[in-house]
C-alpha cells in the first residue's frame, strides 16, 4: 500500500508580478494548492535550480512567456507526496525525483510544485537531491550538443563560455569520448582554471592573438563546429577563423548582443549558424530516448555531470539567491532550497 503523505492546503512560492530585471518584481506569496488532474503528481519541492534561462525569463527576454502571475524556475527536485491519477504518476508517490516544470504552470521556487509525471525521473540513493534539482537543463544540453558533434561526423570542435558549469560538462564529457575541444575563454584565470581540469586547448578571448592562435589550431584539429552560448561578436570572429564549411550552434546569449556574421562567411566559406533549444528539442526525442538518455546521465553525475554547487539560499531569500547567481555564473550553481531531508 502507497505511503500516505500530509497535503497541504496552501503553500509558499516566489512569485513572479511583472516581467523585467527591476527589484519586487517577485514577491512570496501563499498559494491555494490546485486539485491535480490525471497524469500529474505533486512535488514537495527540495530545490529549484537556478540558470541563465530562469535569469532571461523574469526578465521577459526568454522564448517562453507564462501567463502573470507565476513561479519560476525550470528544473527542480523533491518528493512526490502525491498523484492526480495514472501509472506512471501513481508509481512515482514516494520517490524522490528530478523535474521540470510544467511549459504553462508554476515552477520549483516554492514550497510545493504541480508538474506532469511523464516530467518527473527518480533518484537512486547515490544521487543527492542537490545533484537532482540540476539534472535536467545542463546536462541534457551538454549530452545533446555531444551528441551534434558526434552524429555529424565533426572531428573537433569550438565551445564558448567553457568556464560555465555547462561548459565544464562538455569538457568533461568530450575528454571522456575522446573527442577534442577547443575551448574559449574571457579571462587568464579561467584558462588555469580549464587546463586543471583537463582541458588541452584553451584560449582567451581577450587575447590580441585569440584569432590567430583559433584560426591555427581549428584548422590543425579539423574543429568544423562550434557551440556557441554567448552570442554577439565572438560568434562571428570565431566562425571567421575556423575551416571551410565550419558551423556555429547558437545555444545561448550571455552577451545579449547581436551576433556579427558577415555574408562573405555564407557565400564564399560555406559557415552556416543555427540554433539549439531545449525546449523545442526535448518533444522531438521519443520517450524510450529521454530514458536512456537520463539513464546515462545519472551514471555519469558523479563526474562528467557533477554540478558544482556555489551557494544554496532558503526560499524567503529567493532574491538574494538570484542575485548571487548573476553576479557570479561561473563560481558554481546557486539553489533555492527549501532544506528538508529524506
């Protein structure tokens, strides 16, 4: 028999009011908990994840828009206390999970979050619920722009922002594959910081001979694709400086700038540009895929997808937690935790 668990009848969450990047934008609330339908569960939410999507988001500026007001965040974990009904959601009460939120409800900034099961993965014992709550977002992306390379044939490729937490997983990852990566920089330290982690090629950006040593070294490895998460002018310099037919997938826009692409690079040099989503590319991949993706990411959270956890900040100070993240991406994930155990 299915352990019984305590609903409540109301709950914390941190509410978004307004789309924009001013402070009160969001505010705690109590929310009255909705009656769950077929196919969905209740999460007792452990932690939200916080990224730069979740940052774009509150500001408006994401390629999703909720109906105001909502909770944010995109990726979380907890315990599931509750089922609306179904096999799937009644196998999961009980078990601690991984989520995302749901494309039109509220997200894990919150005491108590309503999601679809079919949204939901279980943690084994060797998965904390701080190493779930960023589960979804940086690995899936990482596995899936490895995959790009692989599946197209590329023999290396270029990634930007490689001192991200993302960033860091696809150096891992790639090492683990054995397939080489050059991997782009803004500051000196950040290339001691990769080269410590393994990585063999690493330039800064902020160089004066960054396109030149690019041009060299893309050339000498045959790098013909690179993953781009800043956008704006690096996008273009470095496709300028990489092989005949290279391509850039665009998965990010830490810059906010437009990205400079010279027509030359099309017409004459056969570089192309195209855009990666995970949004878009998740519904696309049949449910067995995700499995067996997931599978692999769990098997791999202990290195190659271990997430460096910065700072974890209680709901109540859900602004302070934004902020710290902003400021400082790549010192490491900031959760919004609501700080029970199993």
């Amino acid at each position: 028999m299915a352990k019984k668990f305590e609903i409540p009848k109301s709950y914390l969450a941190y509410e978004l009011k307004e789309y924009s990047n001013e402070p009160g934008r969001a505010k705690i609330v109590e929310k009255e908990l909705k009656p769950l339908k077929k196919g969905e569960v209740l999460l007792k939410v452990h932690s939200g994840s916080i990224n730069p999507s979740d940052l774009m988001f509150m500001r408006g500026l994401y390629g999703i828009k909720k109906k105001l007001p909502v909770v944010p965040g995109f990726e979380g974990s907890g315990l599931v206390i509750a089922s609306g009904g179904g096999w799937r959601a009644n196998s999961l009460v009980g078990k601690p999970v991984a989520c995302v939120a749901p494309n039109k409800g509220d997200g894990p900034y919150a005491e108590y979050m309503i999601t679809d099961a079919y949204s939901c993965f279980t943690l084994g014992k060797d998965v904390s619920l701080e190493q779930g709550a960023c589960l979804f977002v940086n690995p899936i992306t990482a596995w899936a722009l490895l995959d790009q390379v692989i599946r197209e044939k590329h023999k290396a490729y270029v990634q930007t922002a490689a001192a991200s937490a993302l960033g860091k997983m696809l150096l891992r990852l790639s090492n683990k594959k054995g397939i080489p990566g050059i991997h782009v920089v803004r500051r000196k330290e950040q290339v001691d910081l990769l080269k410590s982690l393994g990585a063999e090629h690493v330039l800064d950006s902020s160089s004066p001979n960054f396109d030149r040593e690019l041009r060299v070294l893309s050339n000498k490895l045959n790098a013909t694709i690179m993953l781009d998460a800043v956008a704006g002018d690096i996008t273009g310099r470095a496709l300028a400086a990489m092989p005949y037919g290279s391509k850039c997938v665009v998965y990010g826009a830490l810059s906010e700038e437009p990205i400079s692409y010279h027509a030359g690079l099309g017409i004459f040099q056969d570089k192309k540009i195209e855009g990666y989503w995970l949004s878009s590319w998740m519904p696309r991949q049949s449910p067995l895929k995700i499995w067996k993706i997931t599978s692999e990411i769990r098997s791999l959270l202990g290195k190659e997808f271990q997430t460096q956890i910065a700072a974890k900040y209680p709901l109540k100070e859900a602004d302070k937690a934004i902020q710290e993240y902003a400021n400082n991406m790549t010192r490491g994930k900031v959760l919004i935790s609501n700080g029970w155990e199993l």
